[in-house]
C-alpha cells in the first residue's frame, strides 16, 4: 500500500492572534477655558522684572502722595495768609480810629456838639469794619475766631456811640463827678473790645495755626485803647472841667501850677562862681490860679564852669 499523501496531524488548533483591549484615556480640563501646556521654569529673570515693576509702582504712587501733600500744604498756608492779610487792613484801620478818639478826648476847645459829631463819623468807620468783617472768608477751622473778631468790632461801635449818647446826656449837667462816671461806664465798651480781640481771636487763632503746621503768618493785634487811664473816670471829670470851663469862659477849677518843670538862669551881670550866692526864681501864674503865694523861692547855688 503506497502511502503517496502526507498525513498531517493536528494535535493542536491554532490560536487566535491575540489581541490588546483598547486602553481607555481619561482628559481633565480646568474649568473655564481650555487645556494649557505647563512648561519649564525658565529662571529668575521674569521674577525680577516682577519686583522691579512693583517697586516702580510704589515709587510712583510715594512721589503723587508727597505732590498732593506739597499742594495741600500751600493751598493751606495761602488760604491762611490771604485771610489775615485782609484781618491786618482792618485792624490797622480800627486802631487808627482809636487814636482819633483819643484826639477828640484831648482837643482843647472842642465843644459838646462837636465831641459828639466826631464820636459819631468814628462809629460809623467802625461800623464799616464790621461789615468788612462779616465778608472775610475765613478757613474753615477759623469760622468760630472770625465770629469773636466781628464782636470786636461791633464793640468798638456800640463803645463809641454809647460814650457820644454819654456827652450828649450830661451837656447840661453840672454835676461833674457823676458824669464823669456815667462816660467812664460807657467807655468800658472800648477797652472789652480789646479784651475780646487778644483773648478770643488773636489767642486762638495763633494756636490754629501752630496746630496745621502754618508757618510765616502771624495773627494781628489790634488795640483801640491806646492809653486806658485816657478813658477813667478821673481823666473824663477833666475832660469835662475843660469843656465847662471853656462854655463860661471861666477857668476849669481845680488845682494849677502843683510844680515845677524846669528853671533856666539868665544873669544880667557877673556871675560870682566858685562862691555861694542865693538865686531868686519866680514862677509866673497859670491860666486860673488863683493863689499866687507859693510862685517864688530863693536858692542857695554855688556856680561852676563846665
């Protein structure tokens, strides 16, 4: 038996080509927008230029700040300065006045209605500083000072209008120390309005000042009292003695020639120096005295050569 064919056996199958599962992926994504790349630290240097624009910022925002600070200060010292710029105008003009009361008061031969007319032009002056004062535009920290400096003023007015209603009152009185004390009352109106000025304005408004930090402006005085013994009631009774005086044409009473100011010798002939000798001295009467006793003495001198 020819065996031509070759038997082949297969004990085994074939297995199948094997094949890999598909692996399953899985892709985060940040929320918001889509997937960026994270690449390597490229160094120091975008750090650096980080902090430098950060320290310019700030360089920046230390030099606006200083600027602003500059500004303000100088708005703020002008402001003050301007303001008491024009406070000086009228204080200069209110002490003026006050010098012209104490001209009428020490004028010889001024009337009752002249005094009067003069008392009342120097309140109506004063009446215009208050309006002047009323116009300031102080700063703000200043409004309750400006409010003690317009008092000031309007003082001074009611002072002057009350002591020319005074005058007029006692015009024909002739009871010269009551009167006396009637005008002193009303002149106490005059030496108040100082009072209000340095205490109530002047004071405090220096204080303000020093508090902002203000330097180079300074706070005016302004008295309209020059001479307080000018308006007791001991010099208003010789105010009146003169005024009374005058209106009879009979000398003010009183007394006259109390003492002696000066002595000037003027010999006639030789002069014994470096010997005792008496010098005679009279003194000539004063306009109303009437005891004339007492107006010469006798000297013992003794002269010498310079």
């Amino acid at each position: 038996m020819d065996v031509d064919d070759d038997i082949q056996f297969d004990f085994f199958e074939d297995d199948p080509a094997t094949t890999e599962a598909p692996s399953s992926r899985v892709r985060l994504r940040r929320p918001g927008g889509p997937r960026r790349r994270v690449g390597r630290p490229r160094g120091a240097g975008p750090l650096l230029r980080l902090l430098l624009l950060v320290a310019f910022v700030v360089f920046l925002v230390l030099v606006f700040g200083l600027l602003i600070q500059s500004c303000a200060s100088a708005s703020k010292h002008d402001s003050y300065a301007h303001y008491m710029d024009d406070v000086a105008k009228l204080a200069t003009q209110s002490s003026s006045n006050g010098k012209s009361l104490s001209t009428v008061l020490t004028t010889a031969g001024l009337s009752v209605p002249q005094i009067e007319t003069r008392l009342r032009g120097i309140a109506d002056q004063e009446q215009q500083n208050v309006s002047a004062a009323e116009n300031l535009n102080p700063p703000g920290r200043l409004r309750d000072d400006n409010l003690h400096l317009i008092e000031a003023f309007e003082l001074r007015v009611s002072g002057v209008q009350g002591l020319a209603a005074a005058f007029q009152q006692t015009a024909q009185s002739k009871n010269t120390t009551r009167d006396s004390e009637v005008l002193a009352e009303a002149a106490l109106r005059l030496t108040a309005s100082d009072v209000v000025w340095d205490d109530l304005f002047k004071s405090p408004a220096t204080t303000q000042l020093q508090r902002d930090g203000v330097s180079g402006v300074s706070v005016p005085e302004s008295h309209f009292v020059a001479n307080p013994d000018l308006i007791t009631a001991h010099s208003m009774a010789l105010v009146l003695q003169r005024i009374r005086g005058a209106a009879t044409g009979s000398p003010a009473p009183g007394l006259h020639g109390t003492d002696i100011s000066s002595v000037t010798a003027e010999p006639g002939g030789q002069v014994p120096f470096a010997s005792a000798t008496k010098v005679h001295v009279d003194v000539k009467a004063v306009p109303g005295e009437t005891n004339t006793g007492n107006n010469s003495a006798q000297y013992d001198v003794i002269f010498s050569l310079p």
